[in-house]
C-alpha cells in the first residue's frame, strides 16, 4: 500500500489566493514521485538485536502507522480541496493569503481529517478583529463559496472565539475556515520541525493521537484535550526522559510564515515501541500531576509554582498544566473538565498496564503479543 511521504505536506502556507493552484499541483506532483523508504534499508542496531516479541511490536506498529496516515491520492484531494477554496475567494483581492493549519500542515495527518485554513491579509489589517473577522467570513467568503458546486456551506459560527465558517468539500472532507486566525500557524509549524527532527517523533505523536482519539480522551467540544496539546505531551517527554533528550527548538525561531529552522542532529536510536511504552509510564507513574508543567518552551521539568509561569493561568490548581510554547500566558487545560481530567489519567494508566502486560492500548490494534513472537488477534 502506498502511504503518504512526508514531502506530501511540505510548507504551502500564505500563499496568494491567485498563485494556490499552480503551488499545491507543484507540491503533489514531487511528493507522488517520492515513494516510502524502505524500512529494512533504516534499520538501526539496536533493532537488529530486538527480542522477538519486541521485533514482533514494533512491525505491528509500523503496521498501525501504515494504515492510519493517507495514501497520496487521498492527500492530493486535500490539496485539491484546498486549490478550489483559493480559486473560490481569489475575487477577495491579492492582498489576502491562504494558509491550511494543524494536521495537514504539521506531519501528522491521519485518515479522516478535516481540513483547517484562515485567511488574512497580508498587509495586517484587522489582524485580531474578531468583528471584521465575522464580517468578512459571512458578507464576503460566504456568497463566495456558495457559487461553487463542490463546497457545501454547513455553518457560520460567529460568536465562537474563533468565528470559523463550516464547510464540506465533495461531500466528504470537512473543512474549517476562520479569518485573521494565524496564531495556530506557528503551532503547526512548531510540531512540524519537531516531526521532521527524526521519524520517532512524528511516530509517536501519531500514535498517541490514535490512542487518544479511541480511548475518548481527544476534542475540546467533549471536554478533553486538543490533539495539539497530547502532541506536545509527546514532545515533552521525548525533551526531558533521560533515555531520549530530543533537543529544544527555540520558539523565537517560529513566525507561522517564513521557514523552518534547519533540524538539530539527535543521535537517539531508540525504536518506538520503547518509546510509546516509557510514555504512557511517564505520565502514568513518574509525572507529577497537578504540580509539574508540560513546556515544549523550555524542554525540562519545572512546578507551576516556578518563576517561569508566572503568566501561567490557575498555576496553584492541582490540575494537568500544559503551556502554550507561544502564548504562554495560556494553560491548555483551560478546554479540560475535571471528569475528562480524571478519564484522562485512568486512560493512561490502563494503557501502561496493557504495554505492560503485553498487549496494545486501545486505538493501536488492541492485541497481544504471541510468547513466539507472533501478534494474536489483530483485530482489523
């Protein structure tokens, strides 16, 4: 089966409405003439040495991953989707940019996906302006799209934080539109350098987003944690487990427009099994919850109560913290209620008894792994 490559989603971001169609063609055409490596030609030492239950969960792995992230003809119908939408508001002018966000920005992209985008002008008018946002969105974006055959309008949001415009292209991708919103593009950016760091990254974040989504502990609309925010609970663990010690980016280096910082050299050969089961002990076991906050900003273990979280809202609540990189007067937890809170952790912990055990946590094929070193039941 041929998977998404990497270069599938490389940087399209603030690119003119008129200029969107020639920019995502270039881009799909050179990531389909990329096919996968091959994953014996990456093969590292300590792998070559794997116990045979373990050699048996990391192909598993390796399998779940497979068949989770999208195969290139479903990214070139997101890119697709996104062409029509820039094509659809190139009336609005050439001082308005395009730029997508999230998943089908930063690497982690799975199946299903819906498609986050703003749009903004690049001249900063009106950056902020939640009014004009709604204004723009409703009296212009949507007469605009209501021409197309192919976008079905769902909804206008307009007194969310965001107002966001709802969409659906095709009839099967939903997508997402705000204006003036490009706080999130140094979000995405951040989690993308960090993915392209090294291929354990950008597994185990996936991995920790499919377990997330299966067990019920992902979605700020239910109460739970963004994808964004478990991402950087990957991210943080990988900084300060001593096994790993993935190296800090700074956030200065990341505007949500220009480039991405060249990737710093990590020589850490540890394979992902290992590090999907140290992370679900880490929170489960060695995190201190309620005290210590999760900061990709500064990449080592510090309580709330420290001088750096000053900003930081509700520091003194023994609840989960997790720092915006960014806006780091924002506590991630504000989307978090207490029973989703409470399921998180007994989420958690259950996944570290199943890795454990010798089985798989919810989302990731929920299995055992064979004494002979096959896996019983996979169950697709």
């Amino acid at each position: 089966m041929t998977v998404i490559p990497v270069a599938a989603a490389r940087e399209v971001g603030g690119v003119g409405l008129q200029e969107w169609p020639s920019a995502w063609r270039a881009t799909v055409d050179k990531a389909a003439q990329q096919e996968p490596a091959d994953a014996s030609a990456t093969t590292t030492d300590s792998e070559q040495h794997e116990e045979p239950d373990f050699a048996a969960l990391r192909g598993h792995l390796e399998l779940v991953l497979a068949r989770a992230v999208p195969t290139v003809p479903e990214v070139q119908h997101l890119w697709a989707c996104l062409s029509e939408l820039a094509r659809s508001l190139a009336p609005l002018g050439r001082v308005w940019r395009l730029s997508p966000f999230g998943s089908v920005r930063n690497l982690l992209l799975t199946r299903g996906s819906d498609v986050d985008a703003t749009i903004y002008r690049s001249d900063g008018q009106d950056e902020g302006d939640s009014a004009a946002a709604v204004r723009v969105l409703q009296g212009s974006v949507l007469p605009l799209l209501s021409q197309s055959s192919r976008f079905e309008v769902v909804r206008l949001v307009p007194g969310a934080r965001i107002p966001v415009l709802s969409l659906r292209f095709d009839g099967a991708v939903d997508v997402d539109l705000s204006c003036h919103n490009t706080e999130p593009l140094r979000n995405s950016q951040l989690l993308r350098a960090y993915a392209q760091v090294s291929p354990l990254v950008r597994g185990l974040a996936l991995l920790v987003k499919l377990w997330s989504k299966a067990a019920g502990v992902c979605g700020a609309q239910s109460r739970n944690l963004t994808s964004y925010a478990l991402a950087l609970m990957a991210i943080y663990f990988l900084q300060v487990h001593p096994d790993f010690g993935l190296p800090l980016l700074s956030t200065q280096l990341f505007d949500g427009f220009g480039h991405l910082p060249p990737a710093p050299r990590w020589e850490c050969r540890a394979p992902l099994p290992g590090a999907l089961r140290q992370f679900f002990a880490f929170y489960a076991r060695e995190f201190e919850w309620g005290r210590e906050v999760v900061s990709v900003r500064l990449g080592r273990r510090c309580r709330a109560g420290g001088p750096e979280f000053t900003l930081l809202p509700n520091a003194a609540d023994h609840r989960l913290h997790v720092e915006d990189p960014f806006l780091t007067g924002r506590n991630l937890n504000c989307v978090l209620g207490l029973e989703q809170e409470a399921q998180l952790q007994a989420a958690l912990r259950a996944a570290e008894a199943a890795l454990r055990g010798g089985g798989l946590p919810l989302g990731l094929g929920g299995v055992a792994v064979s004494a002979g070193g096959g896996l019983a039941g996979c169950g697709w």
